[in-house]
C-alpha cells in the first residue's frame, strides 16, 4: 500500500483512539448498548441485518452534505458518480438505482431519463433518512424492485419541534470554497389543535469547482433550488397528510455531465426539475385487524435542454416523465407477527421533444406510456424458538405503449423469503432469496432522443425479470454490531436501445455478486464504523464496463468513520475516509478502457454551540482534506473510442466550508 493512503487511515485511526480517550476522561459517561441486529424488527425488515445501509437522522446531522456523494460517503454498498449535481447517479452494488423501488416519502420516484443525467434524488437538506434495502426486497416495498429498494424519508413538524413547544424554525447558513459558494435553508414548523404544518425552502450558488489536480471542471456550478411543504391534521383517530416537494437546478452544463469527452469545455443551458404532490391517510389507533395506510400522489420530472449547438441533429431535448398512483393497504397484527396486505397502481408517461433544429428531418416527439396494478401480501413473524421469517408474494399486471402506438400487456408473479435463526443471543444467521417479474423494461426513454422515425419495439419484446440470493450472519455484543452478507442478484431481459438492429428489444443476463461486511462500536459519547464491499459485475458473463448504463464495475470500496463528542467544549468532532481499490480487466482494456486507480480521500468536521446560545451551532468542514485527485468509483473511466476519447470527471479537491445552523 503507498504511503499516501497509509497516512490518512493511520490519522482516522489516531482520531478515533484519541476520541476513546477523550471519552474515557469525561464523566464516565454510561455505554450506549446498540440494539441487537436482527432480520425482523417491529415489524419490518432490519435492512442493515441482510447487508443493506441506512443512513440516519444522526449520520446525516454529523455529515452535512451538499449532494448525494456526501449523503452516501459511509456507505460501501452506495457508490455515486461525480461531476455536477444533476449528473450524479446512485448505484447499490454495482447496479442503478432504476432497478430498485426507489421511494421519497413513500411516493414511488420516475426512472433514470438518460445515462448522462443522474438519478432522481430529493435534495439532501430535505432528508430525515435514508434506507438502502439490496436483494430480496418485500412485496409491499412496490413494482419491479429488481435489486432491492431505497426509501428517502424527508423531515417534519413532529420531528423538529422541542419538547413543549408548538411552533419553531431553523435557519441554516453556509459558504464553501473551491466553487461550493453560498447556500442556505429557512424552515418554519408547528403544531395547533388538530393540525401540523411544515415550510422549508432551500437554495445553492457557486461556481465549478476544481479537481485535486487545480484543473477547474466546466459546468459543474451548484445552482440547485428547492421546497418542501406538509400539512397534517388529526381528528379522531384519523390523520391525513398533505404534501409538496419541488427541486429544480438550472445552470449551463457540459452536454454530457457525467464524462469529459474530448477535453471540450463548451457548456449549454439546461434545467431539471422534479414536482410532487402526494395524500396520505393513516389511523393514530390502530388494533391488531386495522391498521390502514392510503396513498395517492401525481409528481413530474423535466429535463430541458433548449439550446445546444445549433445545426446538430441531436441537438435540442425536452424530456418529460409524468406519473399518478397510488397504495391502499393494511397490516394485520396475528400471533407472532403481522401480514401487510394491498394493491398498489401507477399510470406514467413519458414524452421526449427532440431535433429542435432539425424537426423536419425526423419525428421530433415521441411517448411511452405505462400502466401497472399490482395486489400484493408480506408476511413478517418473529417466533419464540429464535426463528424470524419474512415472505411475501405479490402479482402484477403491466401494459406498456410505445411512441408507435404498439401495446403490450401481461401478468407476472413474484416471491420473496428470508429466514433467520438466533444461534445465540449475539449471533444471527440468515438465508434470503426471490424471484421478481419486472414486467416491460424501457429503460432508458432519454435515448430516443437520437433515433429516427424507424426504430421500434421489437415484436416479441417481453417482461424482464430478476432473481436475488444472499445469505450472512450477524453479530452483536453490548455496544457493538457487526454483519458479513454474501449477495447474488442477476438481471435478465432489462431493455435495450438497439441501434443496430433498430429495435427497443430484451437485452441478455446482467450480473451483481459479492460480498459486504459492515461494523460499529459506540462509547456512549462517540461512535465509530466501517464498510467494506467487494462486487464483481458482469454482463452475459463478460466484465460490465464503465458505459454508464445499469451496470457499473465497483471492485473493492471501503469506508470508515469516527464521531466524537466532547461536551466539555460543547464540540463534535468527526471524520469519514473513502476508499477505491484498483479494479482492471483484460476485457475492459480490450475494449480500450483504462484502470480504475486506487483512491482514498478523507473528509474532517468540527462543530461547536455556544454556551451561552444552545440554539446555535457552528460548524467547518474539510471535503478532500488532503486534496486527493480522484473521481468516484461509479463514474465514467478514461476510454479511447478512436474518433472520440472519454475522460472521468473527477471530484472536487479539498473544499472548506464553514457554516452556521440556528433553531428558534
């Protein structure tokens, strides 16, 4: 191992030795005894227990992020790619999250549009948590769960409120340089009679930030906008929900975020925004026969790009996902444990406005539209002889159109089990497999924008599939936890834009498997854990290469963290390192791609309250302490493709950010 990643693992590891220390020296403060990991927990899955993450409201207070790099930074099984905010695309294990149930309050999220767009994210500074649940997912977790889910949790009244008090609100200010500019968030919150209420506004502005190297990297400026809006009220046992989110970032961009192609800096307009609006009903009573949950939302996604190069044939795009739906279902409490039960219902369309300047050479609009029903049943039970289960079936039926007028309908099942068994009070083993039908994957819809009036869905298109196994143990003892999961998911007949044959047809096998291990040991006062995720990709038994489509090679990634308080000094203090282990290939060089090298990069914070203003806190951060040249494992590789060569976009350098947070 060079010296260079020696030395920051060796200074986390100083950090954290000296913060036991520390937290030795205090008041002998009492050990906070972690909850035992097991697969089944009040009634639903414990994802961290099969191998996924969750990133907490504490995790996310301690991290701060600005994008969902940061968001994912301890996270070995979430890799994100890099460059500006609406180019970064989340990818579990190696596969992106459009082959997940992906979630932000319950309000299922569009697809990726576009493998040079990112995925469709909540902005961070709307999040309360974050769960990333890989594999076998629920029949309740929602349609075509191929590789798992991941359930964004935003934050409320309730959640923000101090103790006897019934209206309140934060203030939150920061300026970052290297580009990270100034941003900010003001919310307003509370709670009368029978009704809650929530306000919250965010906003960001800088400049393109420079790589670790001092090359300054175009169309990378932070311009996203946001707000977040919930209206509550309970009566009766009764509570229904009311609730607006809108994201929008508009700035000039590269034309294709997520790679450097060429070296070419040239930068276009273009604006992405996200807007949804959802129900919810619930009971605050609930028996062991009735305890209901209705939901109904409408959202839209925009990607508008209105004036690029003029003359080119793939040149202006206006792409638009609409979708409205809903899930009406109920769990019942019976003996040792309970059954989810329900229908959940969606109708998408999506519409591509291409060829703005050569509109009359070939079609320049083009819709996809998709309907799915789908009734569903997952039962979750704890027994007394150490045995947890939780299965579940689900049945679905999807009809897809494509920009022709071609339909195709059918109707497919999916089953899911995992079975756990407590060998000990602080050991666990576990087994866990399914089977989910997809239905008809379109994939990518974006990537109609550079077909002509040819292309069409091949004739014998049919519904894709996915099977998942994974099997692990975990571990717990007093005041720490620890899981080794071995996961396996494969993919079959995903959607394909065939340019050659001139068909949206099935594509073959696509492959995820490995290993992860996760661990965490807390002191009462501080905390400190690891990750660690080893994941070969393939595609029909080949090396998936870094093409930026659902699939993403990933190798060896790795992280650690400590955090510490130090309430003599009313301080936090805290630390993560990223670590990337080189992954190449003799396929991947065939196909004229380079090594991934090694990285490791290591971000710091400091935060402070003032004694004599508890309400107040202070906070500076260091991103890329050691201004690390690098860019994140899921991204795009350097490739030379002859007439065109691509290039990473790599990561910001060190970034130092001072910011200040006011409730009130």
């Amino acid at each position: 191992m060079r010296i260079a990643h020696v030395l920051p693992l060796a200074g986390v590891s100083y950090l954290a030795l000296a913060s036991v220390l520390l937290a030795q020296a205090a008041d002998q403060p009492a050990v906070t005894v972690l909850d035992p990991i097991t697969l089944v927990a009040n009634g639903q899955e414990n994802v961290e227990a099969t191998g996924g993450a969750v990133v907490t409201a504490e995790d996310i207070e301690a991290l701060q992020p600005a994008d969902v790099s940061e968001l994912f930074a301890r996270e070995s099984a979430v890799t994100v790619s890099g460059g500006a905010g609406p180019s970064k695309r989340i990818h579990v294990f190696g596969i992106e999250q459009s082959k997940l149930a992906v979630s932000v309050d319950g309000v299922p999220q569009a697809v990726t549009s576009w493998h040079h767009t990112g995925s469709n994210v909540i902005d961070p500074a709307f999040l309360k948590s974050v769960e990333v649940e890989a594999g076998a997912a629920a029949a309740d977790t929602g349609f075509a769960a191929a590789a798992g889910a991941v359930r964004f949790e935003t934050v409320g009244a309730h959640d923000l409120l101090q103790d006897g008090r019934t209206m309140g609100g934060r203030a939150a200010l920061s300026y970052g340089s290297n580009g990270r500019g100034a941003s900010g968030s003001l919310a307003g919150y509370g709670v009368h009679k029978g009704f809650d209420w929530f306000v919250m506004a965010y906003g960001a502005s800088g400049k393109d930030y420079k790589s670790g190297a001092g090359a300054v990297v175009p169309g990378t400026e932070p311009a996203s906008r946001g707000l977040l809006a919930k209206l509550g009220y309970e009566v009766e046992n009764h509570r229904f929900e009311l609730s607006y989110e809108r994201s929008e970032d508009e700035a000039d961009r590269v034309i294709k975020m997520n790679m450097d192609l060429n070296h070419d800096p040239s930068v276009y307009p273009l604006r992405v925004t996200r807007d949804t609006l959802s129900f919810r009903y619930t009971t605050t009573a609930p028996t062991d026969l009735w305890d209901p949950e209705l939901q109904f939302y409408i959202s839209d996604n925009g990607y508008w790009r209105p004036n690029y190069a003029p003359g080119r044939t793939n040149g202006d795009m206006d792409l638009d996902a609409r979708s409205k739906g809903g899930v009406i279902k109920n769990r019942f409490t019976l003996g040792p444990g309970t059954i989810t039960a329900g229908i959940d219902f969606a109708r998408k369309d999506f519409r591509v406005d291409n060829y703005g300047d050569a509109a009359t050479a070939l079609p320049q609009v083009k819709t996809i539209e998709s309907t799915q029903i789908g009734a569903f049943a997952q039962g979750r039970f704890e027994f007394d002889s150490g045995i947890d289960l939780s299965t579940g079936l689900r049945v679905d039926h999807h009809r897809y159109t494509d920009w022709k007028g071609a339909t195709f309908t059918d109707t497919g099942a999916s089953v899911n089990g995992t079975l756990s068994y407590r060998v000990t009070e602080g050991a666990e083993v576990f087994v866990g497999a399914s089977r989910t039908w997809l239905g008809f994957d379109y994939g990518e819809y974006g990537l109609l924008h550079a077909r002509n009036a040819a292309f069409m869905t091949d004739p014998a298109f049919a519904p894709a599939t996915a099977k998942n196994v994974k099997a692990g143990v975990n571990l717990s003892q007093d005041n720490w936890t620890g899981t080794m999961t071995f996961f396996d998911t494969r993919l079959e007949g995903l959607g394909t834009y065939d340019t050659t044959a001139g068909f949206l047809r099935n594509g073959g096998k696509a492959r995820s498997r490995g290993v992860t291990l996760n661990g965490a040991y807390s002191w009462g006062s501080g905390r400190v854990g690891a990750s660690f995720t080893k994941a070969r990709l393939t595609r029909d038994g080949d090396t998936a290469l870094a093409d930026g489509g659902t699939l993403m090679p990933i190798g060896n990634v790795a992280a650690l963290y400590v955090d510490q308080d130090i309430p003599s000094w009313n301080m936090k203090v805290g630390a993560t390192v990223e670590w990337a282990g080189k992954l190449e290939d003799a396929y991947m060089t065939a196909n004229g791609y380079k090594a991934h090298p090694s990285y490791t990069v290591v971000n710091a914070y400091a935060e402070w309250t003032p004694p004599s203003t508890p309400n107040l806190s202070l906070r500076l951060g260091v991103d890329n302490l050691l201004d690390e040249e690098y860019y994140e494992r899921s991204s795009y590789i350097e490739r030379d493709m002859g007439s065109r060569y691509v290039y990473p976009v790599y990561a910001p350098g060190r970034t130092v950010t001072l910011g200040l947070k006011l409730n009130f």
